[in-house]
C-alpha cells in the first residue's frame, strides 16, 4: 500500500486534513485527537445549558424569548465551531445551522406560523446532526476516555433536544396534544416545557405532570422512550468491543 493510499482523516475540530501514519506525525496526530476530545467535552457544557438551565429561566420569568432564541443560536455557532470539519456531514451542519438562525431571526422580527414551523423542522434537523457528528467523533479510532464518555452524553442530549422539537411540531398542529396537570395546554403553555418533558421521556422517569393525550404524541413519545432504552445498551455494548479488541498493528 502506498502513502497516499495509506491516508486517513480523522474527524473533529482541525483534524480533517489528511494525514500519513508515520511516525513524524504521530505527534500532530494525538495533538488533533485532544483537540476533537476537548470539543466533545465543551459541547457537553453547551448542551446541557439548553437543556436544563435556559428553559427553567424562561419559565421563571427570568429570561424573555429574545433572550432563549438568542441562546439557541449561540448554542448552534458553538458547535459548528467546535465539530466542524470538511466532511459532508460538517459541511450540511454549517448550512444547516445558518438556515436555521437565519429562520429563528425572521421569525422573531416577524412571526409567522409558517416559519415557526420551518424553524422547529430544521432545528431538528441540526440537531440530528449534531447528535451524529459527536457519535462519529466519539467512536473515531484513537484512545477512549472521559472525553469520548462526553461525546457520547452529548450525542444523548442532542437527541434529547432534537425530540423536544418534533414535540413541538404536535404540539403546533394539534391543539391541546399534551396534557399540563391534567388539563389541556396550549402551545404557548406547552413549549417552554418540552424540553424538560423530552427528557423525562428520554430517561424513562415518566413523572406523569405532561401526558401525550394525542395519538401522533403518544406514538411519538414511545418512539423516544424505545430510543432511550436503546441508546446506552447499544453504546455499552459498542464500549465492551472496543476494549476487548486486540490493538492494531
């Protein structure tokens, strides 16, 4: 096999230029693997803000919808910067994630239902993407430590995220599709709560606060539940693999 041949890209942050296996380049090869590691790690912070800290403030009041938005799309520029690389996927989430700011920015200007729906369509869409690139990072050959173990979490979190959106576009087509205590919710009621409620779907806690009361919510909450389930048992599975398999030559 000849050099050229013998040529891999490893994905990440400022790692997709092609490189030879040599051992001249053995030190900038564990150099672009810290720094794909470091990301993982950085996205994790990220994500889990959006998740958990920017839709309490919201509820309490404490952050208007300006200010959510504005996070949201912080949250996409962090991650094109952290996980961008020249790969299709990398390039599909700049677009992406451009499209999708630019969307939550004219619908903020001038909200409108039909662009409401294509901002919760392509957020969704971004983070899939995310989700997919951290995964790919994650199980990218090289040494597997707490910051693949974060690439992982990220990958569940973008998921968790990407859900609470498709909870959204029920939630905007058919009015009271979740139950609030009992009682059904509007959209305005509902929104700011979907992330916490996908997550409790996600982890299977099933507090019982929101309910899906329409059959595409209940269908889509058992296809997230079944994804929750799945997700660490295959990741586990893929870990027990991995470090009982002979290291290469």
């Amino acid at each position: 096999m000849g050099r050229a041949e013998a040529r891999a890209r490893l994905p990440g942050p400022l790692c997709s230029q092609p490189m030879a296996p040599s051992a001249t380049d053995a030190p900038s090869l564990e150099a672009r693997r810290h720094v794909t590691d470091l990301s993982l790690s950085a996205l994790v912070l990220v994500l889990v803000a959006e998740a958990a800290v920017t839709p309490s403030l919201v509820e309490l009041g404490l952050v208007g919808r300006h200010l959510s938005d504005a996070s949201f799309m912080g949250l996409l520029a962090v991650a094109v910067w952290l996980l961008f690389d020249s790969s299709r996927l990398g390039r599909v989430l700049v677009v992406a994630a451009v499209g999708c700011a630019g969307l939550r920015v004219a619908n903020l200007d001038a909200p409108d239902a039909s662009l409401r729906l294509a901002d919760a369509l392509l957020a969704g869409f971004v983070l899939l993407l995310l989700a997919a690139l951290a995964l790919r990072y994650t199980l990218a050959d090289g040494r597997f430590n707490l910051h693949r173990v974060a690439g992982a979490i990220a990958g569940y979190l973008a998921l968790g995220l990407a859900f609470a959106q498709a909870h959204r576009l029920v939630a905007m087509h058919a009015e009271g599709a979740y139950l609030l205590l009992g009682q059904p919710a509007g959209y305005s009621t509902i929104v700011p709560r979907l992330n916490y409620f996908s997550f409790v779907v996600l982890t299977s806690l099933g507090f019982g606060d929101i309910t899906p009361a329409h059959a595409v919510a209940r269908s889509l909450t058992v296809l997230q539940s079944l994804v929750g389930v799945l997700y660490p048992a295959a990741l586990v599975g893929w870990v027990v693999a991995r470090v009982g398999r002979p290291p290469r030559t």
